[in-house]
C-alpha cells in the first residue's frame, strides 16, 4: 500500500489504460494517460505544484501570501488545495462561462472566485486577464501564477509526464496527442518524448475545429480549457509563451459534437470519466491511431475529469437544447401520440428556412439595420463584428436581438435616432431550441412576448422558427 505524508505527493504517475472499445478495429495500441485521476482532477495540478515550488524558490512567494490566477478551473483547483496544504490564501478569477461545477469545487477547497464575462477584448479593462492583475497590484504578497506564461508550466512535464509515459510505455510510444491550451502541457511533454526519442515521436495537437491555433476563424466553441478563442476586437492576438509552437508536429481539428459525443463514449464504452477537452483529444488520437500499423503505439493525454461537466456534455437535455443530440427523449423521432416531431423535422417542411436568419454587427447603427434588413424580418440577432464565420454563427456570440419594424417605427417617430449603435437597443433575447428538441419543447420555451426561437445544430444558430408555425404543428 502506498502512503503519502501529503495530499500534494499524489499528484503525477497517472496510469496508461489501453482503449480497447473506441480502439475496437484499429491495429495500433491506443493508450489514454489518466490525467483526471490526480489528486485535484486534473492534469493542472502537475504544472500548479510546480509553479509555486519555483515562486517560493525564487522569493515571488512567502508564507502566509496569497496566490492569484485566471483559469477556466483546473489550474485554479489545483493552487487551491497547494494553498490549502501549504498556507495560502488562493483568489481565482474564471471566465463566467465556466461549468458550474468548477466554481463549486473551487469554493469547496477554500478558493475565493471573482468571475468576469467573457466577450470581451483583451484589451477591455474587464478582461479576465486584467482583473486579476488589478487583484495582485492591490493586495500586499500576492502572486500571479501566470500559467500562460510561466516556464514552470510546461517544465512541469518536461519533468513528469513525458517521462512517465516514456518508462511506462518502454520506450514504444510513437505518437503522443494532447490538446493545446496554455500549451504547457503538451510542449514540455512533447519536447521530453522528441528528446528520448532522438526526434522519432510525432506529437498531434487535438485542437476545437474553430480555434486560431490550428487556423480556425477564432470564434466561440463549447469545449473548456483548450484551443484559442480570438474576440474580433482584440488589438493583439497573445499567444501564451507556455505554448512552444515548435513542439507540435500538426493538428487534428475536431469540431464540438465530436469532442462532446466521444466524451461520452469514454465514459460509457471505457468507463473513463472524463471532461470535453478529452473527448476532442481522444477524436483526435481516433483519428490518428487509424492511419498508423501495430508497430506504433499512440499514447492520448486526458486533461480532466466528467465530473465538473455532469450538467452540460453528460445530460442529455442540456445536448439537445443545444443542438448536439437529433433525437428528443426517449431517442425516437416522435412522442407517444405520433404527433409531435423535431424541430429539425418541422424546418424541413417548411421553404426557405435556411434564409431565415439574418445577423448583424454590433458595430452597425440603428439607421442601418434599418435600412438593410427586409420588412418581414421578425427578429435579427446582433453579434460579434466577425469578419468571416467559416463554421456557422456561435450561439455564444449573438449579443442580443432587434425586431427591425419596432425599430423601424421608433426612428420613424423621432423616439431614437438613427446614428445610435444598435447595441442601445437591444429587446429580449430569443429563446434557443436544439433541432433535436421536441416540437412540444420547443413551444414550451417561448414566453408570453416571443414572437420567434432561435435553432441551434451543434451550438450554431441555423434558422428561426415562429410560435405560428410551431402552433401549427401542434394542432
């Protein structure tokens, strides 16, 4: 049996499992290095440990000082049980997009949590990067562990991980696949196996399809902690310096429904629990693993555990309402009485739906909206100034929404002018239906004032549906 004097030695030596079910048919060994099985459920708690070893080594950390990080959870949980072991108060700020779970956990191991929104630029004052660096000049002896930044980061496994998975693979492994977020991870891996290997291993980085990293349009995706989110109005693109470009070899780009359905397989076919960013990575490693021979060995790292994602990529009803599952309850195309499809299934009868959704810019005026909308536009959502949208218009990025004729009849009547931007003007936000959803649901999801809802396919607003046309379907 083994014995720990502290909860902090248990962090590292993460087991390899061979994925015998998803590798069902593939000649290649296919092992997933359990990451989520460390002590604070994360792989972040190997590069948490070892940034604040190396800031007490320096003198950047004393006793009874306080330790400050944005993270979207991970790294953040990981510095809360350190500081909780070695005497520190530990502040975190996360994106208010962040699962609700990680909050939860978070507090639970004494974290104090500042959340900040999420759309915005960089360079806006309320960016999550500036909050905390406001906390740190603020308060006496405190710390920023700056894990995009911070060479203690992928030096962590420079140190750890990429020489465990070499011992335990006996030197065979020959492709190693993790996803990129500060990029600590797989660079200092990375750069340890290419090393050991004398530059045979080939090292895939499994990033979200939309991710600037790997040359997406940098709009919003539903996998947490990995890829490279780009708001349209940032000055400068960053790039962490935890992410050593040159470590990678290539990218797998694995769009949301296939990171969040192969999530759910790990857990269901492996009995692996772990969280969205280890699905993209497991899709990814798939993907890989079936153009290579049974001499390669792939090795996939599974950042985090499902546990923190139980009410999103694990329900069911949260899949749909989001547009990732096609089926409603009960997996068949119709309730009991035979009468009550999809919403997908009602698009489809209906001409023209495709043509139905409109955006606009948040920087447009209200004049031109106006003026460039036709009259029978129910609602136009207004979004992101987005350049190009290769991948469809995220749901997460639709700002609010505009009725052009109530619009229209207000400028008219001289109650607003035409110049104001139409962010001034913003009315209730739509409701959002999953294609999957019921007909009945989707009905249901309409309050009193909503003459329309907008449909989501994989997280993406495709068309809208009106309450008529849904009423119609019902009767």
């Amino acid at each position: 049996m083994t014995v720990h004097e502290s909860v902090l030695d248990a962090i590292g030596e993460t087991p390899l499992f061979r994925l015998t079910r998803l590798g069902r048919g593939i000649a290649t060994p296919l092992y997933a290095k359990a990451e989520f099985l460390n002590i604070g459920g994360s792989v972040k708690d190997r590069a948490a440990l070892s940034m604040v070893l190396q800031a007490e080594r320096d003198g950047l950390l004393r006793p009874g000082g306080t330790i400050v990080e944005a993270s979207s959870g991970n790294t953040g949980i990981g510095l809360a049980i350190i500081g909780r072991q070695r005497g520190y108060r530990v502040i975190v700020g996360v994106s208010d997009r962040s699962a609700r779970e990680k909050v939860d956990i978070l507090r639970a191991y004494g974290a104090e949590v500042v959340l900040a929104p999420t759309r915005l630029a960089r360079q806006h004052p309320d960016h999550l990067f500036h909050v905390v660096r406001r906390l740190v000049d603020e308060i006496p002896g405190a710390w920023l562990a700056n894990q995009y930044d911070n060479p203690a980061n992928p030096a962590a496994h420079l140190r750890t991980t990429g020489p465990e998975i070499w011992r335990q693979t006996g030197g065979r492994v020959t492709h190693f696949v993790a996803g990129v977020g500060t990029g600590g991870t797989i660079s200092g891996t990375g750069e340890f196996l290419r090393q050991a290997s004398g530059g045979t291993v080939t090292v895939v980085g499994a990033d979200p399809e939309t991710s600037v990293y790997s040359g997406g349009d940098g709009s919003a995706y539903y996998v947490e902690s990995i890829g490279h989110f780009l708001h349209p109005d940032t000055a400068e693109d960053v790039w962490p310096q935890s992410y050593h470009r040159e470590a990678v070899d290539r990218f797998e780009r694995i769009p949301d429904r296939e990171s969040l359905l192969t999530a759910r397989r790990l857990a269901s076919e492996e009995g692996l629990l772990a969280g969205p960013s280890s699905g993209t990575a497991a899709a990814a490693a798939l993907r890989v693993a079936r153009t290579l021979g049974p001499d390669d060995l792939v090795v996939v790292l599974l950042p985090d555990s499902g546990r923190s994602y139980l009410s999103t990529v694990f329900s069911d009803d949260w899949l749909r309402r989001w547009g990732f599952l096609d089926d409603p309850a009960g997996n068949g195309p119709d309730n009991a009485d035979g009468t009550d499809g999809t919403v997908r299934q009602l698009l489809d009868r209906l001409p023209g739906w495709a043509d139905r959704l409109v955006a606009v810019s948040s920087r447009a005026s209200a004049g031109a909206v106006v003026a460039g909308l036709p009259g029978s536009a129910v609602a136009v959502p207004v979004v992101l100034p987005r350049a190009e949208r290769r991948h469809g218009l995220s749901a997460t990025e639709i700002l609010g929404w505009v009725e052009p004729a109530a619009l229209g009849a207000a400028i008219a009547a001289g109650r607003i002018s035409p110049d104001s931007p139409v962010l001034d003007h913003l009315g209730d936000p739509l409701p959002a239906v999953g294609g999957g959803q019921t007909i009945s649901e989707a009905r249901s999801a309409l309050g009193p004032r909503h003459a329309a809802a907008v449909v989501l396919r994989d997280g993406r607003a495709v068309s809208l549906i009106t309450r008529d046309e849904l009423d119609a379907a019902i009767r």
